[in-house]
C-alpha cells in the first residue's frame, strides 16, 4: 500500500481518495483505511462533487490547513467533514443551508468535529449571517436558478482580498430545457467579470449536468 499527497491534507492511497481522519474512530459510514498508523476516510467521487472535481484533475484546490470556509449549501455535512479534516482545528467551516431537516443532522457533526459552526439561513441573503467573518474559501453547492449570483453575493460580503471560491454548477437547476454546455459557458463568463478562473471541470460520469469551477479575486494590474 502507498500513499501520495496530491494536495495539503487531501491524499491517494492505492487510487483511492482519502483525508486523515481528524475525529479517529467517527465516520459517515465510508471506508476507512489504516496505514502507517495512521486512519483515512475515503472519499468517493461518487457522493461529492468536491472529490469527483478532484478525480476530473483540478490544478487547484485552496483548502488547507487553518483554512477558513463559508460552505453554502453545506446539506448534512458530509462533504464538509473532509473538510474538516484537511483544515484541523486551528480551521473553521461556517455552514450555511436552508433545509431544517439537513441541519439537524449538520447540528450533528458540529457538535463532534468542533471546527464546523452550523447556520439554518438562505444563502441569498449573506445580511442574514452578517456576523460572519472574512473566509480564505467560499464553496458553493446550492440547487438554485441564481447559483452563480448567490454566490458572487457572498463573495462580496464575507471573501478576504486574494482569497478563492469553488461553485459546483448544477445545470438542471439553473433551467432544465437548455444544453448544460451553454449554461455552463453563460457562469463561465459572469464569474470571469469578478474573478479569475483557475480551474473548471465537467463532473462527468460521477455527476451527470454539473461542472466544478475554482476561481480566485482577481490580482489588481500593476501599472
């Protein structure tokens, strides 16, 4: 067995995708894999999009250590807790997310992991969570025909100077009728009057219609 570190705290071992457990012992119910005394939960492309962007070879991936995240549209958390791996406790994830019935279950981890802060709010409206601090990160998941907008949103309100989002388009939300190519070179292109594009990726076959894109604000010209 070997294992390969492809991005601070994100790893492949013996081809499969993993982040140490921070929480030994505790799990999703995905495998485990012990090595070098070490424990590793896999982390299958095939229930995160984040991962499967990672398989479809992203360059860039600007979760790390003491990394601090606005997570919108963060469901039960599942995702989230591999990020909370890769982040540690000297790290912070803000989850927001609409569903009453996912945060009780999110309410869940936060208690366990102690680095994730659970938020039951819209994510259309950052005024909400205003208290909020500035994040390294903003990661977007969320099913909504305005996605791309929700997001630059929050990127305006809560996002340091020189810091990165991640959106994982969702193109059968944004409108149902139109080809997913077109849908996803129209948020191409809003996201590039904002920022710049790092990284974008289709999620196929592990996500059929979805794109992942990574971008970061956009370095100021020197003249």
């Amino acid at each position: 067995m070997g294992a390969r570190e492809i991005f601070d705290g994100v790893f492949l071992i013996d081809g499969q995708l993993a982040t140490k457990n921070l929480m030994r012992g505790r799990s999703y119910s995905e495998k485990m894999i012990n090595f070098n005394g070490e424990e590793y939960r896999v982390w299958d492309p095939e229930k995160s999009k984040v991962a499967a962007a990672i398989v479809k070879k992203i360059k860039n991936f600007p979760i790390k250590k003491g990394s601090k995240i606005l997570y919108l549209g963060i469901a039960q958390g599942q995702t989230a807790s591999y990020f909370s791996d890769i982040i540690g406790h000297d790290g912070i994830i803000y989850g927001v997310e609409f569903s009453a019935r996912a945060v009780i279950d999110l309410v869940r981890a936060c208690e366990h992991r102690g680095n994730i802060v659970s938020i039951k709010a819209d994510a259309r409206k950052p005024e909400d969570y205003s208290w909020v601090e500035k994040v390294d990160v903003v990661y977007e998941d969320v099913a909504d025909p305005e996605q791309v907008a929700i997001l630059l949103r929050n990127i305006d309100a809560f996002l340091k100077k020189g810091g990165y989002a991640m959106i994982a388009i969702k193109a059968r939300s944004i409108d149902v009728t139109r080809d997913p190519k077109k849908i996803f070179q129209e948020s191409l292109d809003s996201i590039k009057n904002k920022l710049e594009i790092l990284d974008y990726v289709t999620l196929d076959p592990y996500e059929a219609d979805h794109a992942f894109i990574v971008c970061r604000i956009r370095k100021p010209q020197v003249s």
